[in-house]
C-alpha cells in the first residue's frame, strides 16, 4: 500500500489543480445567469467525477453539507479510485465558494480543496465561525480571539510599526458585523468590505499587493477550515471559535465530536500535518483571474501551495476546445 505522504507528493499539483479546474470551468458556464443553485450544483458534479478518478481512498470531512441536506459530496462520503486499497486522505472542499458571486458576476469566486492524511483536518460542523487571521511576518500570539477587535488592531499596529489608522481589515459586508464595523472604523482604520467569499477574504492577508491587514468577522467554519489550510502552506496566523445560534446547531456539533462549545481554536487545530490546497478562479479577483472563454480554449489560472515545503505554484491552464465543440 502506498503511504499518504507519497500520495501527497503524487497528487501535488497537476491532480489537485484538474480537481478544481474542472470545478471553476463548469461554474464558470453559469457566471452571471443568476442561478446560484445550479452554478453550484455544475461545480459539486464535476468537483466529483474528477476526485472519483484519482487512485486514492479519500474522505470528504468538510463538504456540501451533511448528507440528509448534501446530494454529492457531502461530510463523510467517500471519494477516489482506490476505495479500500489506496492511501487514506482527507478532503475539504468547496466547488464553488461564492455561489452569490458567481450568479451576479461579481469578483472572488473560486473552486477550492485541501488535501491531508487522515485526521489531520478538522471536521467542522456547519455551523458559522467567528474568525481573525493574519498573514506571516508577525510574532506568534499577537492575535487573540479572546480580546476585542480594537484590542486585536492595536497589537497588529503595534507589532508592524504604524499607528491604528493604518490597519486595513478585511469583513463580510452583513448586518450582523455592522457593530464591528464602526468599531474599526472608530479607530480610523479602513475597512475592505466583501460581498462573499470568505476563504479568499482570509488568503487575502498573505498578499502584501492586496494591502489587507487582517481578516475579522463571521463565515462558515468548513471555509475556516479551507483558509487555515491555506495559512498554513504560505505562513500567517489564524484562530477561529464555534458560533451556535440553536440547539440544533449544538446538537450538530455533538454528532461532529465538538464538546468544548467555547474553545478557540489555533492553526494546527484546524489544518496539521503535511496539507496541499489548490484554488482555481472562477471569476476573476484579488488572488486568481477567473476562467476565460476564448476562441481556440478556455484558460484557467490556479494556486497549489503545500505545508511541508512552503511552496506555492501559480498554474496557468490553457484547455484546448476541439473544431465545432460546444460548452
């Protein structure tokens, strides 16, 4: 049997990257036509039928939803070639991340996955996630989720040399941060308001280009676990806490194994070992460009980075189209 960590090595880029290309290409074919469901449901069928055919045993931990609620690759089913006799690999994924996005033509929506060896990702309940992420070049601790966000600015302004006005935070433009927002902005810090896309969101604090200080606010915890993966191959620190609106959702949470309703969670609690993730755009924004439909093919622009090496490839893919072939 062949081990995880040779699988890894195996599926580095090209599989990984075909996985969400042929995601970002079957959304992209919905990009502006208002359909968010069925955008979605294009990228989950092709996300699939490519997982299905790399040789490995694979298990989606964070997925479209659990099953009752999830069709196709929801939390739990198994994905891969190799069902039994190949290596044992956990899966998070998200075929479309930024569905609104994606229906309204907006930036940022992409097809995202993350790889790892069995147990090494968390399996996060559906449930949202209160996070603060930063990119790498910072001393370890300087964020605390425990502390309040103006607390959180000072100590980022603090450890970069600038006063709190020059801090710019990245936040999901709902009503439920509205608070968070005149905070910041009480402290004259900008703030970078997005639509969707909260994986990208948090990535964005490792791209000096972007000029994103930190991530705030709450989004999906199975989108927290994707973007720690994502930290944890390019460096930053992240620390994410449970948010549980009902008992449903704490019931949820027990059937997941989560007892400690209230713990924040680190980095390596949400994404450890050796982890591979791969994004590819689907419309184009601040990471990737999005898919283009030219005459001869469609191009692809893609990111793999892995956690044991710290590298990052940026993959550009030009998919010829056959004489007379249609999408």
């Amino acid at each position: 049997m062949v081990s995880a960590s040779h699988v890894l090595d195996r599926l580095l880029v090209m599989e990984m990257v075909r996985v969400t290309e042929a995601a970002a290409v079957a959304a992209s074919k919905l990009v502006g036509r208002g359909d968010e469901k069925a955008a979605d449901r294009a990228a989950v069928e092709a996300m699939r039928a490519a997982l299905n055919e790399l040789e490995m045993d694979g298990t989606v931990v964070i997925g479209e939803g659990e099953r009752d609620e999830a069709p196709m690759l929801y939390i739990g089913e198994k994905v891969g070639a190799a069902q039994g006799s190949g290596p044992k690999i956990d899966i998070a994924l998200d075929p479309l991340e930024g569905t609104t996005i994606t229906a309204k033509a907006g930036a940022n929506a992409l097809a995202v996955l993350a790889i790892a060896e069995e147990g090494c990702l968390l399996n996060a309940p559906d449930v949202y996630m209160d996070k603060l992420a930063i990119g790498p070049g910072y001393p370890e601790g300087v964020i605390d989720l425990a502390k309040s966000p103006s607390d959180n600015i000072r100590a980022i302004a603090e450890a970069k040399g600038v006063p709190p006005g020059e801090i710019i935070a990245c936040v999901l433009d709902r009503p439920r941060h509205a608070a968070l927002i005149a905070e910041l902005r009480s402290l004259g810090c900008g703030v970078a308001l997005i639509p969707d896309g909260d994986v990208a969101g948090v990535i964005a604090v490792t791209d000096p280009d972007t000029t994103i200080d930190v991530y705030m606010g709450q989004g999906g915890a199975p989108e927290g676990v994707l973007a720690a993966a994502a930290l944890r191959c390019v460096g930053g620190q992240f620390q994410g806490r449970l948010v549980f609106r009902n008992d449903d959702e704490r019931s949820r949470a027990a059937r997941w194994g989560v007892t400690d309703l209230n713990r924040i969670y680190h980095l390596e609690d949400l994404a450890q070992g050796d982890v591979i993730f791969a994004a590819t755009g689907v419309t184009d924004g601040t990471l990737l460009e999005g898919v283009k439909r030219r005459k001869s093919c469609i191009t692809t622009e893609s990111v793999v980075m892995r956690a044991s090496t710290g590298t990052v490839r940026w993959v550009r893919g030009e998919h010829r189209r056959e004489p007379g072939q249609h999408d």
